[in-house]
C-alpha cells in the first residue's frame, strides 16, 4: 500500500472513531458518519485483496520458475540429447529442437516449449524407436500445462492486486471527502 493511502485511510478511520465517540444529533453529520464507516469497511477489504494479490502473484511466479527450471533440465534436456545422439542417422532431427535461451522471456520460453512438445508428437513414431520413453510427451504436456496455469495466475493476482489498489486509492479519496465534510460541519 502507497504510503500517502495508508496516511489517508488512517485519518479517515480516526475521524470516524472521533465521529463515533463524539455522536451528533444532527441528521447531516450521521449521513456522513454512516459513509465513513462504509468507505473505512470497503478499504479494509480492499487492503486484504490488495496484499492478497500480490502474495498470490509471487507465489505463482516462484511455482513458475520452478517448474521451468525443471522443464528444462529434464523433458527438454532429455529430446534435446536424444536427437543429438542420433544426428548422424536421422539427418531430420538435427536442429530439430532447440533449447530457450536462459534470459528468454516467460512468453519466449513457453513458446519454446509448446513447440518442441509439437514437433515431438509429429515425430513420436521415430522418436519412439529411438528410446523417447513412455512417459516423457505426457510429463512435456503436463509441465507445459503447469506453466501456463503458473503463468496464468501470476497475470490473475497482478490483476486483483492492481485492481483493489485503484479502487482502494478511490475509496480513501471520498473518505478523507467526507472527512473533511464532517469536520466543517461540526466546526
């Protein structure tokens, strides 16, 4: 949370506990009070989504790394030595798959790796005779998968937590609005 929000939503909660303490009969200052304490309810949920999307962001982004790093070293690594090991007798796998660069971006890679999980099912047949293992297009398409989800809710937690900081920012500006509409009404 922005520090000069976090200045805000704390003046706007003190004025409505000195609003609460010191009740008004008057039917403006009530109306006030009564918004106040709407405004201080909804930024308090706000500044849970808020920090909650951002845990959920890099929780996401770490499961992604993860399972990147291990994309890499074992499914792709594996067809990666597996066609160079028969490069000599099958020309058509030379070039055939090539591994993402260690700097390439989370789209880059995940291109990277949809392609060679392409090219790997269009060569299964002769991959398989070669010694591809049973289980290695599965595992492929189940980490391939696993990163997109990552990658997906990486994107979903920026979203909510960008959202309730927008709409948090909103929220203290009417309250500290009514604040100061309080306050000149009981000057």
């Amino acid at each position: 949370m922005k520090a000069d929000i976090r200045r805000k939503l704390s003046m706007t909660a003190r004025a409505l506990d000195f609003s609460t303490a010191n009740p008004s009969d008057q039917a403006s200052i009530k109306t006030v009070v009564t918004r106040l304490e709407t405004l201080v309810n909804r930024a308090d949920e706000l500044s849970v989504q808020q920090r909650s999307g951002a845990v959920d962001e890099q929780l996401a982004i770490a499961q992604r790394a993860v399972v990147r790093r291990a994309m890499r070293r074992d499914q792709m690594n594996q067809l990666l030595r597996l066609a160079n090991s028969v490069k000599k007798s099958h020309p058509e796998l030379k070039g055939l798959f090539r591994l993402p660069r260690y700097g390439a971006t989370n789209r880059d890679f995940l291109i990277a790796a949809q392609d060679m999980l392409v090219k790997v099912i269009a060569q299964k047949p002769l991959l398989d005779t070669l010694g591809l293992g049973e289980t290695l297009v599965d595992d492929l398409t189940r980490v391939v998968a696993a990163y997109t989800t990552a990658t997906e809710g990486a994107h979903a937690g920026r979203s909510s937590h960008v959202g309730a900081s927008s709409e948090l920012e909103e929220v203290v500006n009417d309250g500290v609005a009514d604040r100061i509409h309080a306050a000149r009404s009981l000057g």
